[in-house]
C-alpha cells in the first residue's frame, strides 16, 4: 500500500471510533466508487427509503452515485440537483427534500472531534442534517478532515466559500479576489452555519469517509 494511503487508512480510522462515539453511523470507503456502492448496496437496501434527495454536492455527483439513484425502481427521487424546472420549483423540491426518507450530502469540514461543520446558502442543506429526512448520508473525502471548529469554519470561510462562488458563477467579492470581504451582495453562498456535534438520534448519520481527496 502506498504511504500516503496508509496514512490516512490510519487518520481514518481513528476519526471512526471518535466519530462512532458520538452516535454517527460511520464507514471507511477507499474511493468515491466504492462509497457510491456502499450507499448502493448496503445502507439503501438497509434502510429500505421510500424517497431520496440530496443536498448540494460535488462528491455525490462525481461518484456516479446520484446518476445511478435516479435509475432505481420503485423509489421516488426529489431530484434538487435538476437545473431546468423554474426558480420556485427549485425551492419548492428543497422544502419537499425535508421530508424525505433518505437525503444524500457532502460536508464542508469534519473536526478530529467528531464534528460535521457546513455553511449554507440558503440552508437546505443543513436543514435537513438536523431535522427533517429519516436518516441521513454525508460523503466526506479525507481533504475536508480539520483539527478542530476554528480551523474548520477558517477552512470553509477562506477557501471553500470563494471556490464554490467561483464555481458557481456567483457575483460576489470573493470571486473576484479569492479572499472572504464578508459581504451583503445579494448572490452570497454564506448565510447559515450548521455544527452538528451529535447525531440524534444516535445512527440517524451515517458518514462514509473517503480515503481521497474530493470536492473543494
């Protein structure tokens, strides 16, 4: 095995068993293919959802995971990542996402605590971690493992937020310089924060951490 893989195979590890503690139900995957075929063929057939949806993610994307949710029989999917339906649809299968049985996500950071850290735009995302869908599936590559919240919320406030506006086309300060000016322009991504130290109830979360580096 390569030394950088068995590093993390190691950092991984570790992160589990803090991550076990705090009632997250949490797995090791060595590559977004192989999360995708444990979301496929071991928590989907376990928890038997009636409903799927996801919360904005490159990784859930990239893995080939929400391409090959959509071709699943008998399962309806709240498809919130579809670009055509009009802008009050797209709110409104955000809101119907909330009630879902199974919602699909990435986070923004994980701490060596054991906590899921994310900032929203417009907080469906979050939302829905906390309270709503009957369980919950957060697809987390190695890159996004932090020391604790302070260097979490640095991380997602200095580099994800003014990538993902930059991705996003959005016209805000940070997309020009690269640096957050903590701005008021009506197309911030960076509107409500959501730290999830615990998952309640217990098992609700399942995190797959991925032994890659994935999304920004």
């Amino acid at each position: 095995m390569h030394p950088i893989q068995n590093f993390w195979n190691i950092r991984l590890g570790e992160l589990k068993e803090v991550l076990d503690d705090n009632g997250f139900t949490t797995h090791i995957a060595n590559n977004s293919k192989a999360a995708a075929m444990l979301v496929l063929e071991k928590i989907i057939p376990q928890l038997s959802p009636a409903s799927i949806s996801f919360g904005g993610s490159m990784t859930v994307v990239d893995s080939g995971l929400y391409d090959q949710i959509k071709q699943l029989k008998k399962v309806k999917v709240i498809d919130t990542y579809d670009t055509k339906p009009s802008a009050d649809e797209k709110i409104e299968r955000r809101r119907q996402s909330l009630l879902s049985d199974l919602f699909i996500t990435s986070a923004n950071a994980v701490t060596n605590d054991g906590e899921l850290v994310n900032l929203d735009g417009t907080g469906n995302r979050v939302a829905a971690m906390a309270f709503g869908p009957k369980s919950v599936v957060v697809l987390v590559g190695r890159n996004k493992i932090c020391g604790d919240l302070e260097a979490a919320t640095r991380r997602i406030k200095e580099y994800v937020a003014p990538v993902n506006a930059m991705r996003l086309k959005r016209k805000t300060p940070c997309a020009v310089t690269g640096t957050c000016a903590d701005c008021s322009s009506p197309e911030r991504i960076c509107s409500i924060w959501g730290i999830t130290e615990k998952s309640s109830p217990k098992g609700r979360i399942h995190i797959i951490l991925i032994n890659e580096d994935l999304g920004f």
